[in-house]
C-alpha cells in the first residue's frame, strides 16, 4: 500500500490492506500461495457455532472419474433450501475451509444448507475440470434434497471472485444441459471476462485493480486456466452469446474492484436478457474487501446478501 494511504479507500478498510503481502503472483510465488492460503484457513470451533454441524464429504465425479472433496455446512433448523458455494483463489489456489466463517454464518442466519466445494485447480487441472467439477457436486446436491430435507427446487449457486466466475459459468452449463435448476445466482465481485475482454474503461479508470487483486495477477489465473485460448460458451461467462433463461442474480463488487466495469457490464447484460437482477456498488471497496467483517460497508454487504437469500430460497 505504501506509506500514503488510497485516498479512495474506506478508512476502515485500510487495516485489511496492511496485513496483505505484496507479491507478485506468478508460477513462481503460486505453491507459497497456496500454502499460506491453506495455513490461514481453519474450521471455525464446533462450540462457537452449534447450530450448523460441518461434514466433510466426497461426491463422486461422473464416468468413473474420481471423487470431488466438498464440506456440508447443515443448519439445526429445517432447511428452507441448498446452496452450492464455490471458493475463490483466482482459479489457481483456494479451498472451502477458507470461506467457512462466512458459510456457517449465512447457514444459520437463512437455515440453509451449504455444500462448499474443493474443485481442481489450474493450472494443473486447466478448464473445464473446475467446472465439471462443481456441476457434479450440484447435481448430487440437487438429487439429495429428499435426503437432506430440503424443498427440491430451492438450490441456489453462490461464489466469489473467481468462485463467482465459476458460479455464472456454471448456470449457463446448468441452462444448456438441463440440470440442476437453478432458483437464483450469487456472484460475489465474479472474475467473468478475460484481460482481453476487458471493457476500454477497466483499463482507463485508473482507480481500480491496485489491490488485493491486480492485472498482472488475473492475467496470471486466466491464462492458467483457459491457456490463451478464448473459452467456450460458459467461460469466460462475460462472453457467453446468450444469457437468457438464467436464474436471477444477485451481484456485488466494490468500486475500486478490478472488476467493477465487467461486473456491472455483465448485470446489464443479463438485464438485457430478461434476467431479473440485483447489483450493489460499494464505495471505497476493493477486492476482497468483505474479510474485514466489522466495517460498515462490510455489514451492508452481508445484509443484502442475506436479504436476497431469503427471498429467494426461503
């Protein structure tokens, strides 16, 4: 961050930054990463939240493919309904534990079950493995609603950053292959469209992308994800030629964002397709800015993500 802070910045935001590294991200810097992603995230205690039990569980993948890591975030209460979650990490690191604060959380406040998934990362694993993965982690998701006792039909998808990618990539699949239905989309300050397909005035407004979350490093996670090519129909989502038929979407990026103008390109464009929609923009937020839980813009956030999950799966 430097000595003088971003102006732009929510002061009470400036903490967050300060604890962040700043590292290039490449092949290089990835392994460590991933291990300090993996030392920071840990299972919240049992005894802080006894109204939602975590299980660890394994769904398998289709075609004798091996099986998927997921954890199951199950409410004391009946479930009103399920949500699929997928972590962020820029499509290269990340796993479930590190956003289990906030799953067990919304579990409890909109009794909702959540199965978070541990999908394959690139580049080792390039697109469409993630993908695939979390689509075979929806369908179990979505067959078990009689088992897990909640109302088939209220399964929701929710991700951030580049879970939030993955989170709309996988509602176009799910469109095109007529499974699972989807009741609503939660993308979390998504990462939908590739440095190429950036809109002229990400790269003009010179506000945004300087941190958590920089050019050099989305560069890094999309071409270690798609590998130069340009995707395919569902990813990268931003470039998807149809959007209709999808489930309402709830999206929410911070103004400073590098992906503020995909983000709010992408509402538009799912506006445009007959997609009922509900964008938020935070002012002085940046990339991840919802980790630092106490500050204000923080708890809006949280409360109109709350707000929509109720309305549409409870």
């Amino acid at each position: 961050m430097g000595p003088d802070p971003d102006p732009h910045v929510d002061p009470e935001l400036l903490p967050l930054l300060e604890g962040f590294p700043d590292i290039p991200l490449n092949s290089e810097t990835l392994p460590p990463f991933r291990a300090a992603v993996a030392e920071m995230s840990a299972l919240p205690d049992p005894a802080s939240h006894p109204d939602v039990t975590v299980e660890e569980i394994s769904v398998a993948r289709p075609g004798g493919g091996g099986e998927v890591r997921c954890l199951l975030f199950r409410p004391s209460a009946t479930p009103k309904g399920a949500l699929l979650h997928i972590h962020g990490g820029g499509y290269v690191m990340g796993l479930p534990e590190m956003d289990a604060p906030r799953n067990v959380a919304l579990a409890g406040v909109a009794d909702c079950l959540i199965l978070s998934v541990d999908y394959r990362l690139a580049p080792e694993h390039p697109h469409p493995a993630a993908q695939e993965d979390c689509h075979a982690a929806a369908l179990w998701l979505a067959e078990q609603a009689g088992a897990l006792g909640y109302p088939p039909g209220r399964l929701g998808v929710i991700g951030e950053s580049a879970g939030g990618g993955l989170a709309a990539a996988l509602a176009l699949l799910a469109r095109d292959r007529g499974e699972p239905a989807f009741a609503c989309q939660m993308l979390i300050y998504p990462m939908l469209a590739t440095p190429e397909a950036e809109l002229p005035a990400t790269k003009a407004d010179e506000r945004i992308g300087k941190h958590i979350w920089s050019p050099a490093a989305n560069a890094f996670g999309w071409h270690a994800l798609l590998g130069g090519s340009p995707g395919d129909g569902t990813m990268p989502p931003a470039l998807a030629p149809d959007l209709s038929g999808l489930p309402p979407a709830f999206i929410a990026v911070g103004e400073l964002d590098l992906f503020v103008h995909d983000d709010l390109a992408y509402a538009s464009k799912l506006l445009a397709a007959g997609v009922s929609t509900e964008a938020h923009l935070y002012p002085g937020a940046f990339h991840g800015f919802d980790r630092m839980t106490d500050a204000a813009v923080s708890r809006r956030f949280t409360a109109d993500l709350e707000s929509f999950v109720r309305r549409h799966l409870g």
